[in-house]
C-alpha cells in the first residue's frame, strides 16, 4: 500500500513537472487558445456625434462627485497620515483625458460592449489605482470605450488591429469632446495604462504632433506599453522627460521585479513596427525612472514616497513609504529589485504590470504638481 502511494506521488509530481513545463514552453500558444475571439470581428459602428455628451460615457468627468474613482486619495499606513511634503504645493490648474487599461478578457466578441458588467467593475478597480494619482487636478476626465478584448494583442490576426481601430476611434471622440469642454488656456495632462497608453501614442502623433494643441501638453504618462525611443518617440511631438521639473515630455515605463524575464514581452515589441514603419527590433525602450522624473535612472527605496499596496481585491490599499526602489536597465525596462508584495495578480516573468502606477503612486502624484506648475511657470 506504501509503495502504492509513492507511486502516485511520484506520477503526480511528474505531472505537475510536465504541465509547469508544458506552461512555460507554449504559454504564448495557450493564452492565444484562451483569450483570442474564434468569432468573426464585428465592425463597430462609430458613436453619433453627440455621444460623449452623456455622462454615462465617462466614469470620470466633472460633476461624478464622491462616486469618481479616480479622486480617490488612499492614507498612509499606520500613523503616517499626511501626504509627503512634495506633493503639497498646490499646482496650477489643469485637466487630465486618462485612458484606462484592458479590463475586457472575453473571447465572445473582439470589442467590448459598453456596459460589460465585469469589465465594468475591473475598470473601476483600475481607475481607482492608477487614475488617483492625477486626482489633484481641477477636472479628471476617463471615458467608456469598446476596449479591444485581450486577446486582440495576442494575435496577428488582422481581426486583432481592427478591434483595436475600433477602440482608439472612439478614444479618440472622446478626447474632441474633452477638448471643447475644457477651458482654451487649462494645461493638459494625458495618462493611461496598457491598452490606455497605446491609444494615447496614437493620439500624440495623428491628433497633437505639430498642432498648437501640443504647447497646452504639460505632461503625457503613457505607461505599462513599450515606446520605441527611435522608432515611436520622434512621431509623437513631444520628447522623452529628461530632468524632474521639466514640461511638455513624455514618461513611460514598464515595471519587472529581479530577476525578470521580458522575453515575451521583448519578443512581440522587436517584431512590431514602430510609427516610422520599420521594425522596433532591438531598440531602446523609453524608460522614466518615477522615482527621480528622468529618463533611465536609478533610485533606491527611500526614494519612494509611497506605494499603494492594494488589498486582496484591489479595491482599497494603503501607502507604504520606501518599500520600491527603481532603476532602468539598457534595454528600457524598469527593475524594482526584490519582488514586492502587492498581490497575486503578477505576471510570468517577475512582470509587475498591473502594478506599474500603484507602486510608485506618490512620487506620480507630485511628479504631476511639479510638471503642471513647471508648464505655468515657463509662460
């Protein structure tokens, strides 16, 4: 009967062995099988032009009142109530046009349908983690936006393009009527995350490069997707933020505990195209180091004045002081040493995707003050 019950043991360890492996070898192939439409795409027929005068197309937007999430502010932990010094200052005022991540996982349709009730709720949980930290702003604006599903980027089938087509014409009607709902003078601040920053990249370059629109951009957050500083940067108007105080730049980084794996995410970024039409194969990616607001830096821990560490469903956390440090390697990505406890929703690979706003929540937030009053100084 012993001898019965180790080889059980042993199979089930080989088992398990094999299926780790198997994971690990096709985790690509099966993710594709789990997440990509089998279905045929469905042409989205564009908003009447009017539909972002609804209030029920914005999750956040002047008037939401105590229901906006994104003007969440989480209190430090313990007895550490008050907001870092840095973040004091009140800045000049500005509105803020953020996008919010994939939160759409369903394989039934290529575009998500407005008023998906468990995207809906993922994307509150979103923008209360990562659209908080621009809460000082006098108008925060988020849209609803049939999100190309998550399997839409794990594919090359054009099926996947044309969702995400879908997505960023409907960002993009969203933000018109941002533009003409804010004051002419109000500074700008685009941010988003993900599936977010990849629309907003777009924008830079089709609807802001080369317009006077461009000059009213204090600062661009585009954050969680790969920027191609030679392929990608130079068609979007705006260059790479190179000291902390300065205006009108853009700051991205995509955050991997040690030691970190991006193969995946370094293979599908060196085969893609950039907006130049050429291949971004193994050219740097653009890195903000959030801890010091300059392009590939590095920081220790005490640095940090604040990561939101969520709880277990990530709808309330707390601010812990010097727990992250940060530091770009020489291929763009940012490393954060130690694997932190956040959560269970990190990625293979020591990927801290998810968590690339909440882990350095409070240096965003003042670096948003800092950038915004740095804009209304230079006038």
């Amino acid at each position: 009967m012993a001898r019965k019950f180790l080889y059980i043991v042993a199979g089930l360890i080989v088992l398990i062995i094999a299926v780790l492996l198997a994971l690990r070898i096709w985790a690509t192939e099966l993710a594709a099988i789990a997440f990509v439409p089998s279905t045929e795409f469905v042409e989205q027929k564009p908003f009447d032009t009017n539909a972002y005068h609804d209030p029920a197309m914005w999750y956040s937007r002047p008037g939401i009142g105590s229901d906006d999430p994104a003007r969440w502010q989480p209190a430090y932990s313990g007895d550490e109530r008050s907001p870092p010094t840095r973040a004091d200052p009140a800045p000049a005022q500005f509105a803020v046009f953020f996008v919010h991540p994939t939160s759409y996982l369903d394989r039934s349709n290529w575009n998500a349908p407005i008023g998906d009730q468990e995207a809906e709720r993922v994307t509150q949980i979103y923008l209360r983690g990562m659209a908080s930290p621009f809460n000082r702003a006098a108008e925060i604006w988020a849209p609803r936006y049939r999100q190309a599903t998550i399997g839409a980027f794990m594919t090359d089938k054009p099926e996947g393009q044309k969702a995400i087509d879908a997505a960023y014409a409907d960002v993009e009607q969203a933000f018109t009527f941002f533009l003409s709902s804010i004051d002419k003078d109000t500074p700008i601040v685009l941010a988003g995350h993900s599936q977010g920053s990849l629309h907003l990249m777009r924008l830079l370059r089709d609807k802001v490069a080369g317009t006077d629109l461009a000059a009213r951009v204090a600062a661009a957050y585009l954050i969680g997707w790969p920027i191609s500083v030679e392929h990608d940067l130079p068609a979007m108007g705006l260059p790479a933020c190179a000291t902390t105080d300065q205006a009108g730049c853009i700051l991205s980084w995509s955050s991997y505990a040690e030691p970190a794996d991006p193969s995946a995410m370094i293979e599908v970024y060196a085969n893609s195209s950039g907006f130049d039409g050429k291949q971004r194969g193994d050219s740097t990616i653009l890195c903000t180091n959030p801890l010091t607001g300059t392009f590939g830096a590095e920081a220790e821990a005490d640095m940090n004045i604040g990561t939101l560490v969520p709880d277990g469903d990530l709808g309330k956390g707390e601010l812990v002081r010097q727990s992250v440090p940060a530091r770009c390697d020489g291929r763009g990505l940012l490393l954060i040493g130690d694997p932190p406890e956040m959560g269970s929703y990190v990625l293979p690979g020591n990927n801290y995707h998810v968590y690339d706003i909440p882990l350095f929540w409070a240096n965003t937030q003042a670096d948003v003050a800092r950038r915004v009053g740095a804009w209304a100084a230079r006038d």
